[in-house]
C-alpha cells in the first residue's frame, strides 16, 4: 500500500523516467539505423572527364577516359557512364561502368568528317539513384593531303640492306604503293641520337616511318649499347622535331631488328612512344623470328654480298606489307584512291 501511494506521490518521477526510456530507445534504434544502412549509399557521387590529346588524329581511336570518386575521393565501382558523342553528322553512345579503380575508358573511331571541329563528349553517370554530368572535348588534326610526302627515318634496314634490288627495299615499296613523295633521313648502321633533328624538321613529312633501335640495343659499332631509356628520349626528340616541322604529321614506329631478349626492353620503350605520338606502333619482331625473311647468306645485292642478318628481300616485302596496312588507315578515304592511282 504505501508502495503504491508513493508511485502515485511522484507521477512526474514516473513520467519522466518514461520519457527517459523512449528517449533512450529512440536513440538506440537511430543508431541501429545509421549502422545498417550501406557506407556507399551515403557517398556523394563526383565525376570527371577527360582525353590523352585534344588533337587525336582523324581516322583513329579516341579514348574518353572518366573517373568516378566520392565527396572524399574514393573509387567508385559499377557508375554506370553513357557517353554522348556530339559529332557533326552522328551522336552515337558508348555505354561501360567503372572499375574498382573507379575508372572506365570509351573509345570511339574518328573519322575525316570531324577534322577541324571541335568534338564535345558528354558523359552522363549514374551511381545508387544519384546522376551527374561531365565534359570533355577534342579537335581532330587536319586530314592528310591526297599526295602525302612520306618520310622515312632510320638505319641500314631503312637504307634497304640487303633487299636484291632497291626497288624490293620496304621503304621503295611503300613510296610505289600509294601517291606520294618520299624522303629517306639515315645511314647504315646509324643509332638515334645519329638523327639530324634539324633535317627531320626541314622535311615536313607529313607521314614520318621511324625504324631505330636495333643498333642502340647492341650498341653497334663500337658494341656499347645504348639504355633503353636514352633510346626513349632520343625517339622522342626526333618526334617533337617532326611535329615541329609539320604538326599535323602522322609518326609510325617500327620495333627493333634484333632477336629476343635483346629487343625486349627497347621494344617496350618504342611503343611508349608511340603512345603518346598517335599509338602507331609496328611490331616486326615475327618477321625477324622467321628465317625465310632474311636468309640465306651471301646473295648479291645491289649494296652488297647479304648477311643472312638483315632482311632479304622477302623481310623487306613483309615489312613493307605492315607499314603500308598503318597508312591506309591513316588515309581513311583517300586509300582507293591512292591504290588505283598506284596500280595504274
């Protein structure tokens, strides 16, 4: 009985202790909430867009590479990009989503008709109910002319040791294959930093064929090889010298003429440059591998008794086959034309 009257003495106490509770509870169950609920679904979605060159080359690859991070910069997974490209004649869609690096590439071929204006790429990415939008954007380099001036940079392979005639050289071949002029900066056992930058800038090729390393990497004639990374920076000097004298030029590089492993580590540095020089990198390391592409030894040529070494004449056909598919890309429309005007 007087456990009762004192429940009813204080009915505040009592109140207040309830009060107390269904604060209590309401709080545990906020923070059962927030430790139930995904992390990811509270992250603020940020997007952005970009390309490795505004001024890709017509008739090429063109990569929009888009990043996706939250408010703190963390990698996004699985956003969903669709990429709206504002052509001038078509706006096509390329649909991927991210990696666990957050990261997603689109690639689209560019053709002549964009040459000269600039293309807008939107991207719109979708994560977890949240959108957003980035841009990017890039202007194509002008398209080739009908008669190119080709220019060919190099060593003995270039020169055309030891094809049987200079017409079966790869280089003579080429300039035969299409409509052009043609311009030969080299020697004969020549490294890259033997390259005349000032002579390769006076050219002005407008497709400019780069066959070095294969004496760097045996270091040849005095047998010091060079570092692959000299070879990178002397590659790259004759590019930007290229550039120099026509910046709207095409630059195709070949891999070395030497057997494996040799070649591997300069390999590697050729088509790092490349890369950054259009992505027209040949690999001949097969036509060098076969031995009906450069034997057999002491057969008169027109620069002398061949080595089994160099390519013969049947090397020099493949090779030529190789570069000569890498510039009918380049001249997209123009290739008909240019092979009917060579057959005839």
């Amino acid at each position: 009985m007087r456990e009762q009257q004192s429940d009813c003495a204080h009915p505040i106490a009592a109140l207040s202790r309830i009060t107390t509770c269904g604060l209590l509870a309401l709080a545990a169950l906020l923070v059962l909430s927030v430790c139930t609920t995904p992390a990811s679904a509270l992250r603020q979605l940020r997007v952005a867009a970009t390309v490795a060159s505004h001024h890709p080359e017509p008739n090429a690859d063109v990569t929009v590479r888009v990043k996706a991070v939250d408010q703190e910069g963390q990698a996004l997974k699985g956003v969903r990009c669709v990429a709206i490209w504002h052509l001038r004649s078509t706006t096509p869609r390329s649909t991927r989503r991210t990696n666990r690096a957050g990261v997603v590439w689109l690639t689209r071929y560019i053709g002549d008709t964009t040459s000269g204006y600039r293309v807008w790429v939107t991207v719109r990415c979708a994560w977890r109910g949240q959108t957003r939008r980035c841009r990017t954007w890039f202007v194509p380099r002008g398209a080739l002319p009908d008669v190119p001036n080709i220019v060919f940079v190099g060593d003995s392979l270039t020169v055309g040791l030891y094809a049987v005639t200079e017409a079966e050289s790869f280089r003579a071949l080429i300039a035969a294959r299409f409509r052009c002029t043609s311009e030969l900066i080299g020697t004969s056992g020549g490294q890259s930093k033997d390259v005349s930058l000032v002579g390769v800038t006076e050219a002005a090729g407008d497709i400019v064929v780069i066959e070095l390393g294969t004496n760097d990497a045996i270091g040849y004639p005095d047998l010091v090889p060079v570092a692959p990374a000299v070879l990178e920076a002397n590659l790259r000097a004759i590019a930007r010298a290229a550039r120099s004298g026509n910046p709207a030029c095409r630059l195709i590089f070949l891999s070395a003429w030497q057997q494996a492993p040799t070649r591997t580590p300069y390999d590697a540095r050729i088509a790092a440059v490349a890369i950054s020089y259009g992505r027209h990198f040949i690999d001949i390391s097969t036509i060098k591998d076969d031995p009906a592409a450069s034997r057999p030894v002491g057969v008169d040529t027109y620069l002398g008794i061949s080595d089994g070494w160099h390519p013969n004449t049947v090397g020099h056909a493949a090779i030529a086959g190789a570069v000569e598919d890498e510039i009918a890309k380049m001249l997209g429309q123009n290739v008909k034309t240019a092979v009917e005007s060579a057959a005839n």
